[in-house]
C-alpha cells in the first residue's frame, strides 16, 4: 500500500489539549504512566499459549516510551483515543472488565508527562498496516492565528509495516512516545517498584510481563509479584465472609473479595501500613488509612502504633474517583462496603494496637483475637447456611461437605466446545441454584478422538470417569476454597464411593 493521510479533530480548544490543560489535572508521573499501563492491559490479546502479553516502558534522556503487543488500533480507533471524553468501548467491544473507564486516560496520561507525542499502532484485524500520529503540543500553547492554523491540520498517516518502527516485528500492537518532558526525573527502579504494587494482581495470575528499561544505563527492570510478610496466624480471609455488595452502575452483586492482617515489620516509619484498595485487579488506592469519619474504611485515626494494620481488598463494585488515585466515597455500594468491613477491619486495627514485638503476652492475644473473631465470624455464617440449607430438601446421591454445603455429579454430556476451550479434553459449569455440577466432554478433543478410534466401552468409562475425577477436584478448590492436599483427599473418598456404587 502507499502512505495515505486521515484529518485528526481533537474537538477542543488549544490550549486545552497542552499540559498547561489536561496535563494539569493531577496526575503524578508515575500514576501517568501507569494509565498508560492500565490501557495496554485493556486491549491486550486474549490468553493463548503461545502469546504473553508484553509491555515494555523505556525511560530515556527526554523521552519515555511505552510499547505493547496487544490488539492495537485501527485509523478509526486512535482518531476516536485521542479525542476528549469518548472510550474506544463505542467502536469497538471490550475485551474484558476495563481499567480504563472515562475515555480521558491515555490524553492525560501524555500530556502530564510531556508536550510532544508520537503514536504508532497496528490493527489485530488489519495486516501490513501501521498507523502513525505525531503531535507536537507546543504548537497549541496559545490562541493565536498560527496556532489554531496547527490545530486545524493536524494529521495521520497510514503505511506500511517496517521494521525501522519501534514496534519492529510485532504483527500487532501500539507505541506511545512522549517527548519534551514535563518531569525531568523518573527513577526506572521507583517506576518499577510501583507498577508492581498497582498491578501486582495480574503480575501474579495472568500471562503478563511488564519490564522498565533504563535506556542510559542499559537495564532492564522486571516487574515481578510481590509478597507480604505477615504475622503467621493473623490473616483474615475476606473471601470466606460472603460479603456482597450492589453495583451502583449495573446493580449486579458483587464479591468483596480479599484479605486484611498485621504486618511482620511495622510500617510506622516509610508510611507503608494500611489497606490496598484494588478495582478489577488494580490498586485504586494504596496504604488507605483513612478513618470512617472521614469517609474511609479505618475504624481508628492512624498513628505510628496502628502501622501493622494491612491489607489488600477487591471492591468491584465502588465506583473510583475520575482519575483513580481514590474511590467515590459518597455512592450507596461504598457505604455499604464500610458497614460490612468494619467490624473485620476494627478486629485488626485493635490486633495492631494489642500487639507488641517484644511481649511475648501481648503477641499472643493479639493473635488469639483474631482467631476468636474468626471463629465466631464462621459460626455465624454456618448458621445462616444452615437455615438455607433446609430450604432445598437434599437428594439421596448428593456429596455433602463437612460444613453441611452439598451438592450432586449430573451425568457427562458429550459436545463440542467452542473455540475458546476447543483444546481442552472437557470443562464443567457449577450451578448455584440447584447445586449441580455438570460436566461436559469434548467430543473435539485428542482424549475423546482416541476413543472413537476403537469405540472402547472400556476407553469411553475411563474417559469418563477421569473428566469426573478432574472437575470435582477442581471446583473443591475454585468454590469450596479447599487447599490442593485436602481436595486430593475428598475426591479420591468420594470416588471410591462412587465406584463401589457403581460395581453393586
């Protein structure tokens, strides 16, 4: 193809779309690069084997640039992602739960970290084609003539994929470079330190590398999970608790999910003690200590002897405030989040206030609290399971739990699988309401086609018998929350029932 022009409208005034303008909403350098960040993992390529999610951030002499492998954007969509207030969301579906949520971050992200950028990107669903938009915001620093003549000419232009670009072989993707900073000094190894606390979720669960380049210096930063040390004996599993929540927006109820205890190191001298206060797997919040007088979560104001307090809650279902350094603390969702949290929380503030480091008496109630508050918190909810569970009469075939919760193994069916889970020899679906696991075999998959090979009734029993085997493990640990030793143990008990059943 030969090099083509698409008219860019920022639809603003000139000034507005400067640093002096959106660039100075805010927004702190390193929480600007993590916007960008943030909308990388937005439009990432969806998980495959072969495929890991790279984002690369260079940090130079007057530069910084950050790079992805994912879905990139067509000439449609970086006109629409560079526009004020609209989200690719209106051309495009999302792929997943978004980070970015206000159609702002990736324009305010740019413009607080320098007056110069420079895009390139290419389309998942165009090949050969890279776009290219470079604009140069001193150029919009005024309102005079010459300015608005800039403004009013502003192009892109669409060629062909070369190598000399900086998204070299990647067949898909985006660079966003920002020149002629206004911050002089990012710190490589502060930036990765704190994209590891923003992102530390999908760092540790999801295909994702994220790596800081010093560019002087030649080195590279990964950003890796990262671990708390915590007070054997003192956490508090929020996931347990059943806690929900109605969603503001959809009105959906929603999970609080998580967990709080007390630190080994006291956080009291470097600040770093409180609660991390994540939305779709990113931290909104970090080291949240306000009190719930103020509109927080803490049932105490905070001091020095408090610092053991921590804690890393997933509350979905509040609403953050426009550039995410904080929730909405005036919607009905997070009120509710405080009215539930507050007694788990107030149990570990007065742990951190009981504890002390070189009294071994004091060490040992503080813990014993909390394992008090924990078992009667248990207690109370068994109750309520208790009472609904007699609300369904309980079948003659069902595999009860010790803790009274049941549920029953429907026959496997056998079907194909669509294109997401085509590889996979089966899957399973546990349904809330009638508490029944179902199991489906697929009939596309290599275990399934050596069957039909020799049409074993033998093979087709194994078959089955195996994807039982593996689903029931399987949703004791993701719904029961059995550890790995214990749901070896419960299904193996349950198949030699099953069995010997069966053998009868």
């Amino acid at each position: 193809m030969s090099e083509s022009e698409f008219k860019i409208d920022l639809r603003t005034g000139n000034q507005f779309w400067t640093p002096k303008g959106l660039g100075a909403l805010g927004m702190d350098p390193y929480r600007a690069i993590a916007e960008l960040v943030a909308n990388s993992l937005d439009w990432r390529i969806e998980s495959k084997d072969d495929i890991n999610q790279l984002i690369n951030i260079y940090i130079g002499k007057g530069f910084i640039n950050v790079m992805d492998n994912g879905v990139g954007m067509s000439e449609k969509e970086l006109q629409n992602a560079i526009q004020v207030s609209v989200a690719n969301d209106t051309i495009r579906k999302s792929l997943r739960i978004r980070k970015g949520m206000f159609g702002m971050g990736m324009k305010v992200a740019c413009l607080t970290l320098g007056w110069k950028i420079k895009i390139h990107t290419r389309s998942i669903n165009e090949k050969g084609t890279e776009h290219y938009l470079e604009i140069d915001t001193r150029k919009l620093d005024n309102n005079d003539n010459d300015k608005s003549s800039y403004r009013n000419n502003i192009v892109g232009i669409n060629q062909k994929i070369t190598m000399k670009s900086p998204l070299g072989e990647w067949t898909s993707g985006t660079s966003i470079r920002v020149e002629d900073l206004t911050h002089k000094s990012i710190n490589a190894i502060f930036l990765r330190d704190s994209l590891q606390e923003i992102f530390n979720p999908e760092i540790g669960y999801e295909k994702i590398k994220i790596s800081v380049i010093d560019v002087e210096l030649d080195k590279t930063y990964e950003c890796k999970k990262t671990e708390v040390a915590i007070i054997d004996g003192s956490k508090i599993n929020l996931d347990d608790y059943n806690l929900f929540v109605k969603d503001d927006e959809t009105g959906k109820k929603t999970q609080i999910k998580g967990w709080i205890g007390l630190l080994k190191v006291a956080g009291a001298g470097s600040g770093k003690w409180g609660l991390h206060l994540f939305k779709n797997n990113q931290v909104i919040e970090r080291y949240h200590q306000l009190p719930i007088k103020l509109g927080g979560l803490m049932t105490k104001n905070p001091h020095p002897t408090l610092a053991r307090t921590y804690g890393e809650i997933h509350i979905d279902m509040c609403k953050p405030s426009f550039h995410k350094v904080g929730f909405d603390y005036s919607t009905n969702s997070w009120h509710e989040v405080q009215k539930l949290l507050e007694p788990h929380i107030g149990k570990i503030m007065d742990a951190a206030l009981t504890y002390k480091a070189k009294d071994n008496q004091k060490k040992e109630q503080a813990i014993k609290s909390i394992q008090k508050h924990k078992k009667a918190t248990k207690k109370a909810i068994a109750k309520v399971k208790g009472k609904k569970e007699k609300e369904l009469d309980k079948p003659e075939n069902a595999i009860t739990l010790s803790d009274g919760q049941w549920f029953i193994i429907v026959e496997p069916i056998f079907e194909n699988l669509n294109d997401t889970d085509k590889n996979k020899p089966w899957t399973y679906h546990f349904r809330e309401k009638s508490k029944e696991l179902a199991i489906i075999i697929n009939k596309q998959s290599a275990v399934y086609q050596n069957y039909l090979s020799n049409e074993s009734d033998e093979t087709l029993e194994l078959i089955t018998n195996w994807a039982i085997s593996e689903c029931l493990m399987l949703l004791l640990i993701s719904h029961f929350d059995f550890l790995l030793a214990d749901a070896l143990n419960f299904r193996n008990q349950q198949l030699a029932v099953l069995y010997k059943s069966e053998e009868e």
